[in-house]
C-alpha cells in the first residue's frame, strides 16, 4: 500500500467449482438467466460498483476463457486459476492480488453462483466494514426453527433461532489478514467453507451485516427460476425508484 493511500477494495469472484449438485452439462455459473449467464451477472454487479478497484475471476482449469462470455470490463477484470476446494480457488487468487493491492486493502470474495446480490446490501457491506478493524460478512436470520440432529436422524436440541445466521456472500476482509487465516486453517488440514470461518480459526470475530435472503446461492436447478425471478423484482424495483 502507498503510504497515506486509504485502502483499496477488490472483489474476488471464486467460480472454478463444477456444480455437481445442479445435475446440469455445464457448470452453474455457466448456465443461462434471463439474457445472460449467471457468471455475468455476478460480475456486473462489481464491475458496476464505483468503489471496486478490479474483479479477480477464478476459474476451472479446464475452462477456455476465451469462449467465456465476459462483460467488457476496461482492463479491471483479472482471470486467475482456481484449486481442488473453494478455499484453494479463494488463496490462488489472493495469491495473486497480493502481487498488485497493498496488505491493508479489503478484498470482497462473492460466491459466483450468487447473482442476486441486491447493490443495496454491497453498499452497505462496504460502508458498515470499511473502518472496521476485522471485516465481516453478509448473513440472513432464519425465519424456521432450527433442530440439531443427533443420531439416527432425531432431534437432539432445538437451536436459540435468535442467534444463528446463515452465511451469505460477499465477505469483506483485509487481503493479508485474510491471506494468513486460510493459510493458517490449510497448514492445519481445517476445511473452511467460508472466509469468516478462517478468521474465526484464526482468533477473530467477523462482523455480521444483515442482508437480503434474496442473495441465494444457485444449487440445485429450480434455484435458476428463483433467481429470475428476484432478477426481475430487483429490476422492477429500480425502474420505480
Ligand atoms: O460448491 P459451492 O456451492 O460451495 O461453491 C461456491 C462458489 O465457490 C461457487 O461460485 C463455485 O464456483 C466456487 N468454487 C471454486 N472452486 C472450487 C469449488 C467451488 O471457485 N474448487
């Protein structure tokens, strides 16, 4: 980081996983939404955003990005390498920030099968984090009763609702710190899941910033309809504001 610079934001978009749940020959964020694929639609909503320095892309390694559809993106948009799990796919690409942020700026890392990211709930990520001396994450409330399961498929206790979320993306942590607690939690063989889940392994506490159950993740084939269908809210929405 220069000196006296304020740290920069990055968005850092893991899509290299195949998607097997979804049963489909492509990869979900490959898959069709409307007039475009869910790929692109994750990445306009980052490309759009004023604030977002440049969008690292991870990718399959057997996936032509050539015969990827790509929004036009004026040289901020940064192709890199995925690995075996989301974490791998998550470090290749810090890996490679690390080579053009500075330790300070904050990386934004966006499931690429969320493409109903309201900008509403960015913002406000952004503004809610940006001093914060951790980061933080996007979750929703549960609005069911949750059961944890022992054996045999019974009910062993019912969960204080009040106190679970449910993790969403983007999660906004610092990219050295961030790059540190995966490390950390792969030198260890713990399988995260998700960034805060590393910062917790590493001691901290992620800020929760409520969002929108609406920012679901694509995962089995009728979550597309959904999708759309928020897509086309979401729109609606604009166009009346
Ligand atoms: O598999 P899951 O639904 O948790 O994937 C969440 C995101 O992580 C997806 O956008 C997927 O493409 C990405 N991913 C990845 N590299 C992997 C596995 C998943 O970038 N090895």
């Amino acid at each position: 980081m220069t000196e006296g610079r304020a740290p920069a934001l990055w968005a850092l978009i893991p899509a290299a996983g195949v998607g097997r749940r979804m049963g489909a020959e492509r990869p979900k964020q490959f898959l069709r939404l409307g007039s475009r694929s869910v790929l692109e639609h994750t990445l306009g909503i980052f490309l759009e955003h004023p604030a977002i320095r440049g969008v690292v892309l991870v990718v399959g390694s057997g996936v032509d990005s050539d015969a990827m559809e790509l929004p036009s993106a004026g040289g901020r948009l940064f192709l890199v390498t995925g690995g075996a799990e989301r974490a791998d796919s998550v470090r290749n690409g810090l890996e490679f920030l690390a080579g053009r942020a500075g330790p300070e700026d904050w990386v934004l890392v966006h499931d690429a099968a969320r493409p109903c990211l309201p900008p509403e709930d960015l913002d406000r990520l952004i503004s809610l984090l940006q001093h914060d001396p951790v980061g933080g994450l996007l979750a929703a409330p549960s609005s069911d009763t949750l059961k944890l399961a022992g054996t045999g498929e019974r009910v062993e206790r019912t969960l204080d609702r009040s106190s679970v979320w449910r993790a969403l993306t983007p999660q906004m942590f610092r990219l050295q710190a961030l790059r540190e607690a995966l490390d950390a939690a792969a030198a260890s063989g713990v399988a995260v899941t998700d960034e805060a889940s590393a910062m917790e392994f590493a001691g901290a506490h992620p800020r929760i910033v409520e969002g929108s159950p609406m920012n679901i993740k694509i995962t089995q084939p009728e979550d597309l309809e959904v999708a759309e269908i928020y897509l086309r809210r979401q729109q609606r929405l604009r166009n009346a504001g």
